[in-house]
C-alpha cells in the first residue's frame, strides 16, 4: 500500500510570533522554522504502517519556497522513501495546496493519505478535508487511532465529546491529532542516508492549479492584552478577592 | 443577504453553539435560514424554529445523516448553501469537520472560528495559537465560516416561530459509515458555556488528585478542564483538553491549577473574564495573565480552598 504524506515548514512551535509595528503581516523574519507538529505526527504514522509491513511506500509532499526541502529531508529521515517539493513563491491558501494535493493523488494513487489536521501558523483546520471533497474520498479527521484492514480504514477521532470512531474505505484521508502516536527524532546515518533520497520537484503550474488567493488579509494585530494582576498571599485572601472585588464566586 | 446557518444537533435537542452562531449571522444582517441535518432530528427542527431572529428552518431527516458524516452532509449543505451568500457554522470538531468539505465542492476557501464581523466580506480571526489576531476579506461568491462560540453571545432560543420545511435530497456517498463512540458522561456543565471553569495540569499527578477538582466544580456549578499534559499523561479524557487544538473557553473565572501557561493552553482560556492560577512556581507564564496568582503547593491550596467555599 502506498501512503502519501503532506508536511507544512511553519514557525517552531516555541517562537511566540508577534504582528509587525506596520500591522502588515506577522514578523517571521529569521525564526525558527519546522515541520507542523501534526504534520511529524502524520509521518510517524506513515512510518508505523511501513514497519507493519500495512505500508509500502511513503511518498512525502511539501508546498513552499525552496526551503521547504529542508521539511522534506527531515520527514526522508524519519523513513519517507521519496518526496515531491510542489515549489512556489506564491502565497498557499488550503484551498490551493488541496487543489495540488488532489493532483498528486490523481497522479500517485494511493491507498492513504495522511495529513496534520491543522498547521499551527493558520489555524485553519481545513486542508484534508478539501481534499476530501475535491477526490471524492472519505476523510477520518483528528484521528488517535488509525486502523487498516480488510480494504478499509477504522479511524478514531477526538471529538467534543469524546472518541468517535468511523470506518472508511480505501483509498481514504486521515488527519492527525496530537494523541495519534508521539513522533521519533531522526538518527544521524538516516539523515545521510536522506540526503540521497529522490526529490521530485514540480510547480503548481505543472500540475494544472491556479493558486490565486481568494482572501485577502487586511491587517494583522496583537489580542487585546490583559491588565496585569495581583499575587495573593493565601487561600483566604483569594476567596475574599473573588467574592468581594471580582463578585465572580 | 442570505445566511445559511448550519445546526449543530444531537438529534434529540439542539447545542448552544447554534445560537452563538445564529448571533454571528445576525451581525452580519439579511435574512437567516437554519438547516438541521440528521436523522429522526424533527425535536432538533422544532427548537431551531424557535430561536429568535430564524425565518426558516430546513430539515434534512434522513439516515445518511444519522451521525453527520461529512461525505454525506457536505454535499448536502454545498446543494442547498449555494444559494446563500453565507453559510455559517459553529466552529466545534462537527463543523471543523463538515464545512471546509462543503467549502471546497462550492469552490471556496472557508474562514475558520471567526470572532467578529466587520463586514459582510470582511471578518476577523486569531492565527498562530492567538497570538496575532487576522482581519480577513473574502473574495468568493458564497461565504464558508466557522464560528469561534465563546466570541458571540447566544441568540434567543425562544420566541421564534420559524416556517419549517422538509428537504428531500439525500445524499449517501457510501464510503463511510459510523461505527461507535465513547463519548464522556458528566453531570457538570458543558466546558464551553459554563460561567466557571477550574483545569489541572500536569501537577496534579494523577487522575485520582482530580477529584479535588471535582469536588470544588460541584460546590461552584463548574466544568472541569485540563492541560494537553494532564490528557496526554491519561489523568484524564480528551474532551476536556483546553487549548489551541483543544476547547476554547471564555468562563467568568477560569482556576488553572498545576498549569504552566504554555502559549497553546493560553490559546484556549486567555478571554476568561477572571483568571486564577495556583501554581508552585513563581515564575510560571501563566502569572502573567492571572488577576490572581496564588503561588502555593496545590495540594495544600486547593484542598484549603474547598474548605473556605
Ligand atoms: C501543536 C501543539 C498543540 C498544543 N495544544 C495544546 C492545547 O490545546 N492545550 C494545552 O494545554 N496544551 C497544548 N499544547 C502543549 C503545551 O505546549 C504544553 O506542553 C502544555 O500546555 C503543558 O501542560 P501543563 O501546564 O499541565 O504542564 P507543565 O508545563 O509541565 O506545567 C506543570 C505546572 O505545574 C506546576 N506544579 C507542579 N507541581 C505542583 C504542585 N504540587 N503545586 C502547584 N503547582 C505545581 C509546575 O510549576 C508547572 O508550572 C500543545 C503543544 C503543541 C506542540
């Protein structure tokens, strides 16, 4: 079975991002960059499945500048067989890297396609899902449990109000929560052994999508800041605090 | 204008995230139709049709959508969507499932969890774990939102007298089907509409020193959440995980117990109108949006506190 991966190269998690002072845009210059963290759980996965002998091939995919290698090589380390770099300067939109994906897929046929549920840049949650309307394939989203067997896929998903499991089946889209699996740190010879790995390069162009955006950020600004607050010195000042001053209690 | 707000329903009986999203649509003016797609979902189709401010409510009674699978629900909501200029949804793990799939057969780029309406096309919504806050203007024909619930307060879920009407078009793609679920049972408030809210994190142990906090959410009506790191370590299930991937909470006072205030957990609470945090360590980030920090060994603080409630 062939599983493509999709790996985003977004800002560390640790970096606290701010607004630049113009309000333009985000300031990103010279942070810390990797691969979303949903996206690592993604390649665990697929890595898993591999070592189970479920899977195949790992086919990984990322979207971006040319730096979006570096994403790529990490996920060949961490025991991806191949990679395409769908390389573009443009602005992504997940309406556009869903239109790119459903190609690759039309174009690698595989039985599964995992991806992180959301990228901890946007925020937006909605990439594997688009890609499920646009191929036509069912989608087990937020998963913490991934099943195949029997030419089908049982998926359990974090929901609200607890787990919900959905069987699906193949080929089929999974997106990764964070209780999926906890993801391994790549070991020095595999990253040698990634550097020779292939490295298909495409553009969004050859794969036959407009990416022009359809929303336009106006402006970008910082939350509303919270006064700074008290420390009290006990239990008892606290209760008579919130009774008295906040009147929440 | 025309809103399409989409219910989010157990058949049986509506959830609050509808009426916070009905407000939202409200702000964006014109007229507000609801659909309510499920299966034996006509008691869901009745309390819609009663909330204030509701022209119409479409009913989708059908198997297919028993369990909302997004196979068969996107498409249905696409179907009929297309003739809203906005279709709006809340932004729990039902929508964030159902509308990008929807968004994409419309050929739309959705806009997730908004918290504010600006304009008809123009919206505004927190990017990296709410750090920076986006103001967004959409360029498509039909406008695909989420709606972030704690931002919008509930319409009335009273004194509206909605036309209801049927919709027959069922859509069955048959490459999914449900198989179970465990979903949590607890007789406290819901995490995201109670007034108060009191999380542990990882300092707490274990899931049996939980009960301190169960026992202090009883004595104040509250809902009882956790960090990522109390879930991960199992102390307790995922459901009640705050934070950036978690629930998003806006109580009239939140206690953080035993909770460092990493970025992604702040994502979850920092619109609590009164933030409490006991924790040992002084420096902990999350002082730094506490209107009260308690640094204290919360195994004596908070056994003390439920003494003096
Ligand atoms: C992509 C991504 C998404 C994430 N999403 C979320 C999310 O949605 N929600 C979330 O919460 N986290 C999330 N996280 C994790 C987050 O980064 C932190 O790791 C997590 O919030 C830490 O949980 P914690 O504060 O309980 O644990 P810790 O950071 O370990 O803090 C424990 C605290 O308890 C205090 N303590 C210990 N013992 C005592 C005692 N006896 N008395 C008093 N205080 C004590 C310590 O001083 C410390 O401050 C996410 C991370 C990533 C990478």
């Amino acid at each position: 079975m062939k599983v493509l991966v999709a790996v985003k190269r977004v800002v560390d998690y640790n970096v606290k991002v701010r607004p630049k002072a113009d309000g333009s845009d985000v300031d990103i210059a010279n942070v810390k960059m990797s691969i979303n963290p949903f996206c690592e759980i993604a390649v665990e996965e697929a890595v898993r499945l591999k070592e189970k002998g479920v899977a195949s091939e790992i086919v990984v995919v990322s979207m971006g500048p040319k730096q979006c290698q570096e994403q790529i090589r990490t996920a060949l380390a961490l025991g991806a067989d191949r990679g395409i770099h769908v390389e573009t300067d443009a602005e992504l939109q997940p309406l556009a890297v869903a239109k790119c994906l459903n190609a690759l897929v039309a174009k690698e046929s595989p039985e599964l396609v995992i991806m992180g549920k959301q990228s901890i840049d946007g925020d937006n949650n909605q990439t594997g899902q688009m890609l499920g309307a646009l191929s036509g394939l069912p989608q087990g989203t937020f998963a913490s449990e991934v099943n195949v067997a029997d030419g089908k896929v049982a998926v359990t998903r974090e929901v609200d109000g607890g787990l919900q499991t959905v069987s699906l089946s193949l080929p089929a889209i999974v997106t990764t929560d964070l209780r999926l699996n906890e993801p391994r740190y790549a070991k020095l010879p595999d990253i040698m052994k990634a550097k020779r790995k292939p490295v298909e390069n495409v553009s969004p162009e050859d794969l036959g999508v407009d990416v022009a955006p359809r929303t336009k950020t106006l402006k970008v600004e910082p939350p509303a800041q919270r006064q700074a607050g008290i420390k009290v010195s006990d239990v008892s000042e606290l209760v008579e605090k919130l009774k008295n001053e906040a009147k929440v209690i | 204008m025309s809103i399409l707000v989409i219910a989010e329903h157990d058949n049986a009986s509506l959830k609050g995230a509808t009426l916070n999203t009905v407000t939202a649509a409200q702000s964006i003016g014109g007229d507000i139709d609801v659909l309510v797609a499920g299966a034996g979902c006509g008691a869901a189709a009745e309390a819609a049709a009663k909330i204030s401010g509701v022209n119409k409510v479409l009913v989708a009674d059908n198997a297919a959508y028993g369990h909302q699978l997004a196979e068969n629900v996107a498409p249905l909501i696409a179907e009929i969507g297309k003739a809203y200029t906005h279709i709006l949804a809340p932004a729990t793990t039902t929508g964030k499932n159902i509308m990008p799939r929807a968004a994409a057969l419309l050929d739309v780029q959705p806009i997730s969890d908004i918290i504010s309406v600006e304009s008809a096309d123009t919206f505004k919504r927190p990017v990296y774990a709410g750090n920076v806050i986006a103001t967004v203007q959409s360029a498509d024909v039909t406008k695909v939102i989420t709606v972030r619930g704690t931002a919008f307060d509930a319409a009335a879920g009273e004194g509206g007298s909605a036309a209801v009407e049927a919709v027959d078009t069922a859509h069955d793609s048959g490459v999914s089907s449900f198989v179970g679920e465990e979903l949590a049972k607890s007789d406290r408030p819901e995490l995201t509409a109670a007034k108060v809210v009191i999380s542990g994190g990882r300092g707490m142990q274990n899931g049996e020193n939980f009960e301190m906090l169960y026992k202090i959410a009883d004595k104040l009506g509250a809902a009882v959440g956790a960090s990522r790191a109390a879930v991960d370590a199992g102390f307790v299930p995922n459901d009640m995980q705050v934070g950036q991937t978690g629930k998003i909470v806006a109580p009239e006072l939140y206690i953080a117990v035993g909770i460092s205030g990493a970025i992604q957990h702040l994502a979850g609470m920092k619109d609590s109108k009164v933030i409490v945090a006991i924790n040992k360590d002084e420096e902990a980030p999350i002082f730094q949006v506490a209107d009260y920090g308690l640094v204290a060994d919360l195994f004596e603080a908070v056994p003390e506190l439920d003494g003096k409630l």
